[in-house]
C-alpha cells in the first residue's frame, strides 16, 4: 500500500498525508449506510403507519413526496457533510478521515458531487464490490468516484508539513495581534505546534499578501486543520485568522 503522499504547494511547502487504506474506508462507509438505513427505516415506519391511512389522494402525494425525500437524502447526505465539513462524511470523521483534492487542496461542490453521483457505480453489484476492486488497482486506492472527481482520501491524524532548508526566521513576518483581537486564544495550545508546523505557519504568513484569495483560503486549511483538529477547535474556523493567532501566540512564549 502506498500510505504517504507528498505533494509540493507552489508555494513550495510540502504537505504529506497518510492515505487511508481499504479497512478504515470500510468502516466508515458502514457506518454511513447503516445511518442512512436507519433513516430510510424510520420513514418505512412512519408511512406505512401513518401516510397510508390518510386517503387514496393524499397518501399518494405524501409518499411521492417521501420517494423525493429519499432520493435527496441518498445523493445530498454525502455532498452535504464533505461540503460543510471540509471533506468529512459523518463515518469519515468517526474514522479520522477526510477527502481531498488530488493536489492537496479542499474539495469543492462539484468535486463532491462528482465523487458521489459516481458512487452508484462503485456500489455495484454490492456493497462497493467495483469500487474495492479499482482500489485494489489503484496505486493511490482511489474508487471509480476518486478518479472522476480528481479526489483522495487520507488520515487526518497524521498530517505533517515539511519546508525546504532555508532560514525561515530571515523572512519572518510581522504579525501584531493585540489580545483583545484575538478569537480562538481560548483554546489554542501553542506547545501542540511542532517546530516544522510552525515554521509552514511562518513561511505561508510571509507569502500570502502574494496569493490569490481562494489561493490563500485553500493553503491555510491545508495548514490549519489538522492542527484544529489536534486542539479540539469547533465551530466555524478562519483558517487565515487561526494561522495568524497561533504563530503570535507561539511567539510571545518564545520572546
């Protein structure tokens, strides 16, 4: 299994990722369709107990729209959660995994659509038989779905950026940053930082007057989130702004 990949920024900072391998996919598709099941179940449930007895007409129309409820929450559910949480289907984020663009960078909507609507393929003849056959194929264990969308999934547990061998501290950035500006001070641990992150940290500060806006956004949630993740952050994350918090917290207990 080729668990590492690398892949180099134009900004020439490196991002190696750990893939996931088939066993942690597995579990966490499981759990994914076993959610779904439950929900199609309760629906079952609820229109054979309920809607059926409504009326020939208004029964019909209940359940038609109950056909249209499932058909959306099969294909949305999966778009929705990687949509709004950076890559992570309810099982992906039990697992720790995440999905990502083959180059590193965040997926969008039609990447996860893409992926998704694909799916069926991949599930065919059952439980995501063509989909494990094309990984096993499939130097990066990439499905049908991967491979259209330009899509990985990795770990998100063992992420770690390397920079080339230069004196990052010669190009440091000024960051000035009073404590009353500060947003996520509450629960930023600036020991859980490693010199290498810090030094990503330092090097993408310096770069990112130079970089397009969603340039930068897609640089700093590479960067960003395995650390959030490492500190137990939640909510709705300025991967930008947390950067720039945790390189002056770090500083200050340097200084």
């Amino acid at each position: 299994m080729n668990e590492q990949l690398s892949v180099e920024t134009p900004e020439q900072i490196d991002i190696n990722f750990q893939q996931a391998g088939i066993g942690s996919r597995f579990y966490a598709a499981l759990i994914d369709f076993l959610l779904l099941a439950l929900i199609f179940l309760v629906g079952y449930y609820v229109n054979e107990r309920f809607i059926s007895e409504l009326g020939d007409v208004l029964g019909k129309w209940l359940s038609a729209l109950g056909g249209v409820i499932v058909f959306v929450l099969n294909w949305g559910y999966y778009m929705v959660f990687e949509i709004t949480t950076n890559g992570q289907s309810l099982g992906k984020r039990v697992l720790g995994l995440r999905v990502i663009k083959e180059g590193g960078y965040p997926i969008s909507f039609a990447d996860s659509a893409i992926r998704n609507l694909v799916r069926i393929a991949d599930f065919l003849p059952l439980f995501y038989g063509v989909g494990l056959l094309v990984m096993l194929l499939n130097k990066n264990w990439q499905r049908l779905g991967d491979l259209a969308a330009g899509t990985l999934v990795i770990k998100t547990v063992r992420t770690e950026l390397t920079l080339p061998a230069t004196d990052s501290q010669a190009g440091a950035p000024s960051v000035n940053v009073s404590p009353r500006e500060l947003m996520y001070a509450a629960w930023i641990q600036p020991a859980l930082v490693t010199e290498t992150e810090t030094r990503a940290i330092c090097e993408y500060l310096a770069r990112r007057a130079k970089l397009s806006e969603a340039r930068r956004a897609a640089l700093a949630s590479a960067i960003g989130s395995p650390i959030v993740e490492r500190m137990g952050g939640s909510g709705s994350i300025s991967y930008d702004k947390f950067l720039e918090e945790v390189y002056t917290l770090k500083m200050s207990k340097t200084t």
